[in-house]
C-alpha cells in the first residue's frame, strides 16, 4: 500500500529526466508517445494542443485557461484512442507479449500486491472516506483500488 503524491510524481520525473538525459516531456514523446503512435497526446504548452475542449463557468462564460505545464504530475492530454494504445502496451507486456513499453517482469512486479509496506491511511479525500491504495494484479488486467481504513472513521 502508498499514497499518491503529485510532489513525488514531480521528484520520479525529475529523476527520470536526470538520469536519462532528456527533458520529461521528451522522454515521454520519445519512449511511449512516438514508438505507440499517440499522435493525440502531448503536454498542454504543444502547439499541437490547438481544439481541446474548453471550460465554462455557471454563467456560461468560457472559463480562464489554467495549464500545468511539463510536469509528471499533470499537464499532459491525450485521446481515448491514444489511452487504449497505451494500456494495450501495458496489457500485452502484462501478458508476455511483446511491448515497446516495458518488459513483463517489470510490469507483473509494478501490479503486485505489497504486503511489506506499511500501510499509511490518506486524509479525508473528496469522497469524505478515508484510505490507502493500493495496486493488485487480476488474470485480466492490473488495477489500482482504494481500500476504505476502518481506523479512520
């Protein structure tokens, strides 16, 4: 079990960046984006991000544009199409097929169950429940769940 971190997901980009030499955001165009052929997808300052959907306010008005910018904890957008590519990468890799991604011992120990990590329960989240998550490999397909800590309540 662990907790979601917007700041640790900047830190492991960071890292990644660091120790590839690449910026994040061409790492990601030149390791997942380009080899799956996600030409929907990209960081929100591309100049390719031209006719996204907008935002509206209760009045009606166009709401001002808020982007997250280069950062592994947002700012990238993407299609449902560019979606099912990236998890069919993951689901072949998953099921020993081969992926441009990542191989299949990495990806069956990314969605195993960890029993040796302590479990730190979230604040309250927007749901108003408390929990941990935590990540579990069915024959199907990996899935991320949130577990309900009953020592929160």
């Amino acid at each position: 079990m662990g907790l979601y971190s917007n700041a640790g997901y900047n830190l492991l980009g960071h890292a990644l960046a660091k120790a590839s030499g690449v910026d994040y955001p061409n790492y990601l165009k030149q390791r997942i984006f380009a080899p799956l052929n996600m030409k929907n997808t990209g960081f929100a300052g591309d100049p390719h991000a031209a006719g996204r959907s907008k935002a509206y306010g209760p009045d009606g008005a166009e709401a001002a544009v808020f982007e997250l910018r280069d950062i592994a904890s947002g700012g990238i957008y993407s299609t449902a199409e560019d979606l099912a590519a990236y998890a069919a990468a993951l689901m072949d890799a998953y099921h020993g097929e081969p992926s441009p991604l990542v191989k299949e011992e990495t990806i069956r120990s990314m969605f195993t169950l960890r029993t040796d990590i302590p479990s730190i329960p979230t604040r309250r989240d927007w749901g108003g429940s408390c929990s941990a998550m935590t990540a579990a490999s069915p024959p199907t397909m990996p899935v991320a769940r949130s577990i309900p800590m009953p020592q929160c309540y």
